[in-house]
C-alpha cells in the first residue's frame, strides 16, 4: 500500500508537471527517466525530482535496469497497477450499482442491487455504502487501499456545483447529492457526474469506443439519457445539461412528461413507458407470452426471440421514437458512432438492427457513417465509467494523490 500523502515532497507548482508524468508513466506502463524527458521536453534533472517524488507515493516503482544502447543502462519505472484501487458506483433510477477497479479499470469486485434510487436517497445512500463495504471485502481490501470515488447519478450536474441535482429529474433527493456521507466514511475525495456521461467515458476508455474521438452514449433504461464525446472529452453544455435525449419533444400530443413537457422521449421508450405501452396493447394479442415484469428490455427480448407478434410490435415503436432522435443527433452532432447501453441494451441486435436502417433513412450524412453498435461493457458500464472518472482526477486534480486533505464533492 502507498504512502497516505505525497504533499511534502511536491512543490504545489510542481503538481501539474507530476501529474503529467504520472500519466505518461501510466500510458506507456513502462519507461525510463530518459524516455519521459525526450517525450515531455522537460530537463532530466526536472524529470528525476519529479519521478522521486512520484516514488514515495508506491504508484510509481523502479523494476531494475533496461536495455541500453550505449552507456550506463537505465533504471526502468513501472507503474503499479494495483498500487491503489477505485470505487465506481452507479445510482441508477431503480438500482445501485458499485464496482471495485484497480487502476487499469480491471473490475476487482461487482455488486449491484435493485433499488427505488428516485424516491428513497436516504435508503440510497446506505445501500451505496454497504455495496461499497461489500466490494472492499470480496477482494480483500480495505479503506486505506482507495484512492478515491466516483459516483454516477441519474441527473444532469453542473461542473461547477456538483453536489447539486435536478429537482425536476429526482425531486425527492431535494436538490442535493448528500455524498458528503461517501467522503467522511471513506477519507477519500469523490468525483460526481451524470450516469451517461459516465456510460461514455467507459466504453471510450474500455469498450466499444476505444480510439473514437466523436461519439455518443445512449442510456435507455427506466429513463434516457446520452453521453456525447467531442474531440476525446465529454461534452457537457453550458450548466451541465447536454445530452438529455429523454427530454426531446417528439409527440406534442403525447403524455406529460416528469419535465413539465409533453410526449418526451422518456414517455414513449423509458421502461415505464415499455411496460404501460404492452398493457395497452395486450389485449389485441391474447396469444401472446409476452409477460412484463420489473424489467421490460429482458422480457422484450425473451419474447422476440420467440417470434411473439406483441413484443416485435413493441420493438418495432421502439425504434422508430429512438430513431428520430439518434437521427437527430447524426444530422446535429455528427458522430462517428452511437452506443446503445442501459437495460435496452439487453435486445441486442433485435433493436440494433432496425435502429441502423432507420436512423439512416433520415440522416443527412452518408449510409456509411451511421455507426451503431451495442455497448461492450454491459450492466457495468456506468459504475465502470464512475471508477473512470475518479482515475482521470489522478492526472489533473491540484491536489496530490493521497492527500489527506478533505475530499470534495
């Protein structure tokens, strides 16, 4: 286990320079002092004050001597990858989910529980901390082992006041986070942003996305919600609201939406909307075995796989709201490819397929450009994407790793 603070042995004017070096030692997972000064530009003697100090922080350790093409040979540095680990944790609408990563996003641990996340933030908060508890123990770890938290919430977030939620989106959580419970239990700082923005960030860091600088996540799930990157980095409006895609107007006719509007994308493919659509229509298939439960995608796709006609009927209205939107967004933003995530995810190709050739039906871009894929982390993503979000702090917070100041919201 590493030190618990490195903050007097780097110089606070030094902390971005360490911080860049941290990084590029992360990237190239081995390298030498020599290497780090030729990529960065900065003096070998900069470079060897940096990387002693790195040194006593145990994420950063010197593994003997490399090859030398003349000379004294060098000492190579490795980063250590299970030096510290992250919490990720996912507070969806009706679920919480944590996952416990070392720092490469290998997922040491999962946990997830269904849970009413909207109406009982007390009860949310509890859960997240005996999830997390949870995941420290199945892999042997405990709190000193952290380097810090991540947590997704179904709500936009202001950057600049991140402790802050939509009143209109979970109104019974009153505005307010209340992680504040997360930082005090733990010691350590924790990272806060919206779950599909975080569905992003993983599946550009680890899954579908990997090496794409324009993309877009979409959440579909009890609600929905899109995650955009732009030029490699989450694209978040001016106050933190970009990519609510549920909230796209689509029938004016429609029914109210939680936002105050009518027929929202939310109100006609959320799982809410899924399940209240299959009652309405259940009565002209009296044959069919399409049975909804708690989770309507599963059930979807159960009995399409089946050929049932009520469930290709759904899927088919399904896709076709999803279109005008994932459409819309082609034609607006113009990204190189769409993931779908979330519960609906869980169809597969079923809603994948249809989804393709409809969005490029009406799309002002090339067939060829429509991307849409499935995502490839699952059910983990967004908690993934949390633990993502807490690693990318280690690269650019002000503060040293393992400072033992107190955490943020």
């Amino acid at each position: 286990m590493c030190s618990q603070s490195d903050k007097n042995n780097t110089p606070p004017k030094e902390r971005p320079l360490a911080n860049s070096v941290r990084r590029l030692v992360w990237r190239e997972k081995r390298t030498t002092r020599a290497e780090i000064a030729r990529l960065t530009g900065l003096s070998r003697s900069t470079v060897s004050e940096i990387v002693d100090s790195l040194l006593t922080t145990g994420l950063i350790e010197e593994i003997g001597a490399g090859k030398s093409s003349g000379g004294r040979r060098p000492i190579v540095l490795e980063f250590q990858d299970e030096a510290r680990c992250i919490l990720g944790v996912d507070l969806g609408a009706t679920h919480v989910g944590v996952v416990l990563t070392d720092l490469r996003g290998n997922v040491l641990a999962w946990k997830e529980r269904r849970h009413p996340v909207r109406s009982d933030p007390k009860g949310s908060r509890e859960l997240v901390i005996a999830l997390c508890d949870e995941c420290l123990n199945e892999s042997g770890k405990d709190k000193g082992s952290l380097l810090s938290i991540g947590v997704a919430v179904p709500s936009p977030v202001d950057p600049l006041n991140p402790k802050l939620l939509s009143e209109v989106v979970i109104p019974a959580w009153r505005g307010e986070s209340g992680l504040e419970q997360l930082q005090q239990y733990y010691g350590v700082k924790v990272h806060v942003d919206n779950d599909a923005n975080l569905g992003a960030v993983a599946e550009n860091w680890w899954g579908a996305g990997q090496g794409i600088e324009d993309l877009v996540y979409i959440k579909v799930a009890h609600g929905i919600g899109a995650g955009y990157i732009l030029n490699g980095d989450v694209y978040r409006g001016a106050a933190g609201v970009a990519g609510e895609m549920g909230h796209l107007p689509i029938d004016p006719n429609g029914s109210p939406c939680v936002c105050g509007l009518k027929g929202c994308l939310a109100t006609l493919v959320g799982a809410p909307a899924v399940s209240e659509r299959a009652r309405e229509l259940a009565g002209d298939y009296p044959d069919s075995c399409l049975k909804i439960n708690s989770a309507p995608f599963s059930d979807l796709r159960v009995a399409v796989e089946q050929g049932d006609a009520l469930a290709t009927r759904l899927v088919d209205e399904i896709t076709d709201y999803l279109a005008i939107a994932i459409a819309g967004w082609f034609n607006l933003m113009n990204p190189k490819l769409a993931i779908l995530g979330g519960s609906m995810a869980s169809l597969g190709e079923f809603v994948v397929g249809p989804l393709r050739e409809k969005v490029r039906g009406n799309t002002l871009v090339s067939k060829a450009a429509v991307s849409i894929r499935i995502g490839e982390l699952g059910p983990r993503a967004v908690a993934v994407g949390a633990a993502t979000l807490a690693l990318q702090a280690m690269f650019s917070d002000p503060q040293p790793v393992g400072s033992s100041e107190q955490p943020r919201t």
